[in-house]
C-alpha cells in the first residue's frame, strides 16, 4: 500500500498535481499554508445569492487588508476593502455601507497571517478522493451573528477554488473562482 501511495505521489509531481492529504491535519496545513503564502490574488469569480441570483466579476486581493471584488454588468455593485473596513458600494442606489474587516468573512483572505484552527471554530476537515478539501468554519464574530464558512480548496492544484457562507441569516452566498493568478511572498 506505501509503494502505491509512493508511486501516485511521484505521478502528481510529474504531471505538475501536488499529492492528495491523507489525513484532516494535513489538509488543514495544506490550506493554511496556502491562504499565507501569496501576496496577492487576481481571478474571475461568480457569485450565486440565496435568491438564485448568480453574478460574475474580477476580485483582486493583495494582502494585507485589501481587496476589490467589481461586478460585471449588469451589476451595480462594488466591495472594496481598504485595510479596516470593508465598503460595498451598489452605484444605482447610491448607497456606500461600511463594515470592520472583523466583522465580515472576508477574513481569512485579508488578514496577514490565518491558522484556521486557532482563528476560527473550526468544525469539520474532508477531503475526498478527488483532493478536494473542505475546510467548515464557524465566525461568530459576523456581523449580525455567527457565519458559517466552507472553504473549498484544490489540493492537487494547490488553489483555494470557492467558499460557501451561510450568513446569521440563514442565507447561503457561493463564490467559485477560476483564472485564478497569485503573487507569491
């Protein structure tokens, strides 16, 4: 059995894929190492709300603090982090709410250093045969209440792909991201 793994982990680094975790502690380093490696993000995303809305964009991070997710049109939305606060701005209603970076689930990507584990509630660790982890957090320090946060991650292409919040409300907002571009520290 230990030269069957040693054999698939040789292929994965052949053919660029990086090896799949074995157990939750793995892949729960996996992720953390990736949310504190890069500098900075750029990528597509699409966003689907609890209504069954579904929006796409370009967001661009760069640690620490900020962050520009900016909607396609139709969309009139813009969420702009500057460090301390998180702004989303809607320019067809002219309104411009501001939030602490604390109180929103944006943490994990802004914040300069994150261990999930000592962070966050964390609640669950999978992984399937795919190596796609799933990593399941609790955020009470939302505003409004507490969040529920999975972050789904590529551990073969090394890439958080989505992440999944079920805010205090009981909404779920997803957002998958592709074309994904990093800047490593």
């Amino acid at each position: 059995m230990q030269a069957a793994a040693a054999e698939a982990a040789k292929a994965a680094t052949r053919t660029g894929a990086n090896p799949v975790p074995t157990s939750s502690a793995e892949a729960l380093a996996r992720v953390n190492e990736w949310l504190n490696s890069y500098e900075a993000i750029q990528a597509r995303f699409i966003q689907h709300n609890a209504q069954g809305q579904k929006a796409e964009g370009s967001l661009y991070v760069r640690r620490p603090g900020q962050l520009v997710f900016k909607y396609d049109p139709p969309s009139t939305l813009e969420v702009v982090a500057d460090g301390k606060s998180v702004a989303v701005r809607d320019s067809k209603l002219r309104t411009n709410d501001v939030y602490s970076i604390s109180q929103t689930p944006l943490k994990f990507l802004l914040k300069d250093r994150i261990n999930l584990a000592s962070d966050t509630k964390l609640l669950n660790v999978a992984t399937d045969a795919d190596g796609i982890v799933r990593v399941a957090l609790s955020d009470s320090s939302t505003l409004g209440g507490t969040s529920q946060i999975t972050l789904i991650f590529d551990s073969r292409a090394n890439q958080l792909k989505q992440w999944n919040i079920v805010d205090p409300q009981g909404y779920r907002t997803t957002v998958a991201l592709y074309n994904i571009q990093e800047s490593r520290r």
